[in-house]
C-alpha cells in the first residue's frame, strides 16, 4: 500500500509582543470557569524547558512549519497446516518511508529555534512460525528477523561535528532555506529593506552549519527466537511457560530532529540517526488450575530484561556544546501475577475476575531526556522506576438480571508510583512516593427491542462511582512535603493534580 501525508502551519502577520507579561498576575484561575479564565487574559503556564515567569500573550505557537511523508508497504502472508500436528506460518514485510520536515519556532526575539531533515528510512521484515499441538503439550517455535536503514548523515566524530571556515569559524551552507521560511524568520528585517530577493538569496544557505565528514548509518539488524509451550497437568490443569527477544526502532524525533545542527537556539538537543534498535528480553512461567467448572485459579511469574534503550548525552565543545541521543540506558522488570476467574455458567449469572500483582522496575535513566533536564545528576547503577508500582489489584465482574438487565463493575486499586525528590532533578530514590490510588467504575445496561427490531440499549456509566480523589501529581515535591499538598513553588495548585471526579453518563445505543 502507499499513503502520503502533507502538513504545513504559517502564520505570518501576527505579532506576539511583549514578550514580558508577568505570569503570576494572570495564571489561570482554578475558581473561574473555562470562559471566564478565556474572557479576562488568563494563560497556562508556559513550555516547562523555560524557567522564566514570561509568556505569549497571544498565538502560543509563533511558527512556520512544513511536513511532508508518504510510506510504501508490501506484506505477504502464508499459513498451511502440514498435518495434524504442524501449522506454519511464513510472512514478510517491506516499509520505505520518505519524510521532509522543515520547521521554525520564534521562542523569543532572541531565541528561534530551527529544524530541517530529509531522510528515507526502511524496513525489512521476515519470520517464520511452527505451531505444534500434541495430546501431551502445544508450543509455538518462532524466528523473526528485523533489517532497519535509518539513512540521513552524521558526523564521524560528534566531538568535532563541524567544517571550519577560513577564518577559524564554522562553515555554513549544508541546506537550502525555503523562501516562504526565510520570508518568515526575515519578515522584520525585509520591512526596511529595498532588494528583499538580494538579501533572500546571500541568507539562503546560512543558517545550517556542514558536518565534517558525514557519515550514512549502516543497516540494523536484529534476529529474534521466540518460544511458547503448554501442557497439562493432570485433568484440571496446565503449566506454561515462554521466552522471547523483541525489539523496536527510537521513536523518529530522536533519530532526526536537529541533525541540521541549528545552535542559535536554547533548546540543542541533536537526533542519532545511527541509534541501535531497543531490545527486550521477556520470559514468564506459569501454572493454571481448575478449582471447579466454573473457576480458574493461576500464578504467573514474569521478567523483562530491557537494554539498549534511548539515552541522551551532554556533548560538551564549548560555545556550541549540545545534546544528542545514544543507546547507553537499560531497565528491568520483575513480578509475579494471582488471578482468580468465574466463568458464567448454566446455575450462575455471574461472572468475574480477580487479580493481584507484585512487581518492581529498577534501570538506570527514568526519562530519554533526563540528562537534558539535569545532566550533573547523572546515576550509576539502577534506580527505582516512575513507573516501579509494587502492588496492584483490579476487580471486573458482570451480572446478568432478568428483562436484558446488565450491571458491569470495575474496581482498582494500586501503590503509589515514586515521584522525584526536587523538581528539576529526575531521581528517584524510592523513598518518595504518592499516596495509593483507588477507583470503581459502575456500567448498567438496560437491552431493548422496540423500534423495528433493531437492538437498542438505554447505558448508565458512572466514573469513579465513589468521587475518590486520587493524587496525580505533587507539581513541587519540595513544596508538597512542607504543606502535604500538590502546589507549584508559588503556592499556587492546578485541578490537573488530581484524578477528575466522578463522571455520569446516561445514553442510548443503537445497533444496525
């Protein structure tokens, strides 16, 4: 198949000054309505990689954006049951993707952010699958192979990342600026100008500087085994057990945002078009039992190995120091699962399922971008997690009432998730941590047959029956220590901070 996608964003002639309103006179008011915090000025904070109290008084986004990509597909499939035992299934895949991005944002008058790639990634894939049924055991066997070409150019060395000039300086040219860009970023500049397409053209090939010796990334590939098995117990039972290797591309932003090496901004973080491949490594081992016809009771234990995950590094060359993405961060995952299941059956209209969870999650970066935010705080070894949830216990059930009568329940409960001990450094020490959370969604659903036989159904859904107020967020951990509140260092709070409360829901469904 083949799709393409074309996005573009301008605005031109609108002016964002000044650029120096103070934000704590008109913070959004919690105590006002939506319209009313609209009608009389008031503004959310601003982009957090800032922390200055200053905003835009109008159009949050002062940019020019042009986006363009279109990906080719071809897939092919077989499955065949070879006899009685054997079914295999043997499958490919091709994915060509073609992406130009070309974007500014106007921070301030002093601060434009830049960025400009033209890449052309692809994607080969193939596996094959044997799914092997015995009276004694079934098992599925499976290999996968991945072949990536993330394409762009990089610098050999990105400590010297750059061509000098005759002068000493940096030497710039390497991309060709659009003229509606450069209209915009030069939209003051050419009020005053005479021959506008004369200065147009001497700016056009200097904003980005040209990597020395640009290198293209070698293709990635990875083999990956996969491996499944069953088999019963007894009568009533059945062990399992499986084993696996999975991998995943960095999402596209860390492979090829700001690898034009645009250092005029504050914001210098620098795509890796060489990035690895994130791996996984999952295996869990279970039992199942039958503790009557309608119940089934199971234990299993499960553990992910996750490494050559996305990191961010400082690259410190003095006046055009900057960031850039490398494979350097790696985590783990350990837990074991109770479930507990009621099917429906002949003597009893309900149904349901209990489950509890304990797990821990420790590695040794919480954030792709956690050097970026604080890179002094760097940590050697594993850390505990923002998502390392110790326990964690969720109930459903479904009963079934006469007259097409449904009550559906879901029921959750969980420890609190480790929360950083300063607001500007991501470290997680384990020993700060949110309160439990705790939630009950109630659904009634009333089936009718009353307009030309078409299935119709009056619902009732009601979120967080009991209006819990679980914390979300504490906004200053410094600050919520002190007044064992969520508030900002300015001792101002955001309903944001909480989980929202209880919702109804009243409707009708109709099927056709």
């Amino acid at each position: 198949g083949y799709f393409k996608n074309t996005y573009q964003e301008k605005q031109d002639e609108r002016s964002w000054d000044p650029f120096t309103k103070a934000f704590d006179r008109n913070t959004w008011n919690v105590d006002l309505t939506h319209k009313e915090n609209i009608e009389q000025g008031k503004i959310h904070a601003p982009v957090p990689a800032y922390n200055d109290p200053n905003y835009y008084i109008a159009g949050d986004h002062n940019e020019w954006k042009s986006r363009q990509s279109s990906v080719f597909t071809i897939k092919a499939d077989i499955a065949r049951q070879l006899n009685r035992y054997h079914h295999l299934k043997i499958g490919s895949r091709y994915a060509g993707t073609k992406i130009q991005v070309f974007e500014t944002v106007v921070y301030s008058e002093a601060d434009l952010w830049i960025d400009y790639y033209d890449a052309q990634p692809s994607q080969i894939s193939a596996y094959i699958q044997d799914k092997i049924e015995y009276a004694e055991f079934m098992t599925d066997v499976g290999l996968r192979l991945d072949v990536y070409r993330f394409d762009s150019r990089y610098p050999a060395d990105w400590e010297d990342p750059f061509e000098s000039s005759d002068d000493g300086g940096i030497k710039y040219g390497s991309v060709e600026l659009d003229p509606d860009f450069m209209r915009f970023v030069y939209r003051d500049t050419l009020h005053n100008l005479v021959n506008q397409e004369a200065f147009l053209e001497e700016q056009r090939f200097s904003f980005f500087p040209k990597k020395k010796n640009s290198i293209k990334p070698m293709a990635k590939s990875v083999l990956s085994p996969r491996f499944r098995i069953s088999y019963p117990i007894e009568e009533y039972g059945k062990v399992h057990f499986s084993y696996g290797h999975y991998s995943q591309i960095p999402p596209g932003n860390n492979l090829y945002q700001g690898t034009a090496f645009d250092l005029r901004a504050r914001i210098r973080q620098v795509g890796n078009p060489n990035l690895g491949l994130e791996k996984t490594v999952a295996s869990e081992v279970g039992i199942t039992g039958q503790l009557a016809n309608d119940t089934m009771f199971g234990v299993t234990c499960f553990m992910k190995n996750m490494d050559n995950l996305t990191d961010i590094r400082f690259i410190d060359i003095g006046q055009y120091s900057y960031y850039h993405f490398v494979n350097t961060a790696y985590a783990q995952s350990r837990g074991v699962e109770f479930v507990l299941q009621k099917r429906e059956s002949e003597f009893s209209r309900f149904s349901g399922m209990l489950t509890y969870s304990c797990a821990m999650a420790k590695g040794n970066r919480l954030y792709w971008d956690g050097e970026y935010v604080d890179h002094e705080s760097r940590t050697a070894g594993y850390q505990w997690l923002n998502w390392d949830q110790r326990h964690r216990f969720s109930m459903l059930f479904n009963v079934k009432f006469p007259f097409g009568i449904d009550i559906d329940g879901i029921g959750r409960w969980a420890s609190g998730l480790p929360y950083p001990e300063t607001p500007n450094r991501r470290s997680y020490r384990g020993s700060k941590r949110y309160p439990s959370t705790y939630n009950f969604d109630l659904i009634l659903n009333w089936k009718l047959n009353l307009l030309l036989d078409i299935p119709m159904s009056l619902f009732l859904d009601i979120r967080n029956l009991f209006n819990t107020k679980n914390l979300y967020n504490v906004l200053d951990p410094e600050m919520y220590e002190i007044y064992g509140r969520p508030m900002y260092s300015n001792k101002r709070t955001t309903p944001r901070a909480w989980s929202p409360p209880r919702q109804v829901m009243l409707g009708v469904m109709m099927d056709w």
